[in-house]
C-alpha cells in the first residue's frame, strides 16, 4: 500500500497556491491538506493538517520563507520544508538551507520535477536546483554581518544616516562604519548599490 504524501502550501498569492494545488493533485500519492497566505501560520497549519512536507514561499507577509523553515524545524522536527520561490537567489538558497529547509527550488521547475522534489525531500534527501548550487559555491558565503545586514535592510528604504541610526539604535558613526564595510563587501561606491546588490544576491 503506497502511503500519501500530506502537503501545505505557504504562498501569498492565492492564484499561485491554486496552481501549485492542482498541478500536485495529479499526483496519485499527493495531497494538499492545507493552504496559508502567511508565514507565520505555517507551523499551527502544518500541526493541525498533520502535514509530511511545507512548500513554502520566501517573500510572504508575517514571515518569510526562510524564517518559518526553521520554525518548522523547531516545533515539528518530523515535517520537512521545500522552498519553492520566484526568487532564485544563491544567498537564499544557502540561508534556507542553514535554516532548516531540506530543498530549495524555483516556480518554473516543472509539475513532474516538482512532485519529485516533495517525495524525495519527504524520503529524508535533500533537494537543490543545480544551477544555483552551482551560483552559491561560485558566490561564496554571505560576507556581510548580522549588523551590516541589519543596516542595509534599512538603507533599502533611503533615508539619511540619522535615520538609519535611529531604526537600528546605534550611533550615526557606528552606522557610518557598518554602511562603509559592506560597500567594500559588495565592491560599490554607495550604500544604496551596496544594498541592491546585498538583495540581489539574497544577503539580506
């Protein structure tokens, strides 16, 4: 008797879960028990829905992806967690993977290499999309600091060095100094280019 695979979905847009939804219910040996919009219900959802596996987004309200991998990992430890995003960035990959997430793949994989991933992720195996494990070990570790991400997460939004400061609760200078290390970090000249390239590349 082949068992079923118990499958929640955690993505924003309702439109994608919907296709994410059908595309699995294809399968003969996968279910879709529960469908969140939010990060931070993933855990409550995936206890009640008794969930096997988490297909979860990275950018959602409430929680990101990465975030509520490693809740799940925490809390129900038997449940593994599959990231799938439109954001194929290595610097998520290696944070979702740090993080607790037993796969990491993007929207576009196809249906057949999409149920794949859940049963072998399910199985206990780890699954990655070649061509950003290969991106990640070509990019190396995320160089910058919690507190230089901290800053530029910030910087993100404009603003001056007084407001940043004022966010962050640290001094204009400090927050000069974290600004000044992660552009020599990222190879720019300013900290907005420091903090686009820091996002582009999934450092933050």
């Amino acid at each position: 008797m082949s068992t079923t695979i118990r499958v929640l979905l955690a993505d924003d847009q309702a439109l994608v879960r919907g296709a994410l939804a059908a595309l699995l219910a294809l399968e003969s040996d996968l279910e879709v028990v529960a469908e969140v919009g939010r990060g931070d219900e993933v855990v409550e959802r995936a206890r009640e829905s008794r969930a096997d596996v988490c297909l979860l987004d990275i950018e959602m309200p409430g929680a990101d992806g990465i975030t509520a991998a490693a809740a799940v990992r925490d809390a129900l430890p038997g449940v593994r967690t599959l990231i799938v995003t439109t954001f194929g960035r290595p610097g998520y990959l290696r944070r979702a993977l740090e993080g607790g997430a037993s796969g990491f793949v993007v929207k576009d994989t196809p249906a057949r290499q999409l149920a794949e991933a859940v049963r072998r992720v399910h199985a206990g195996l780890r699954v990655v999309d070649p061509s950003l494990a290969t991106e990640s070990l070509v990019d190396g570790a995320n160089p910058l600091t919690e507190r230089e991400r901290e800053v530029l997460t910030v910087a993100l939004a404009g603003g001056t060095v007084a407001a940043i400061a004022a966010v962050v609760h640290l001094s204009a200078g400090t927050v000069r100094n974290h600004l000044s290390s992660a552009i020599g970090k990222t190879g720019t000249s300013t900290r907005a280019e420091a903090a686009r390239v820091a996002q582009e590349r999934g450092w933050l």
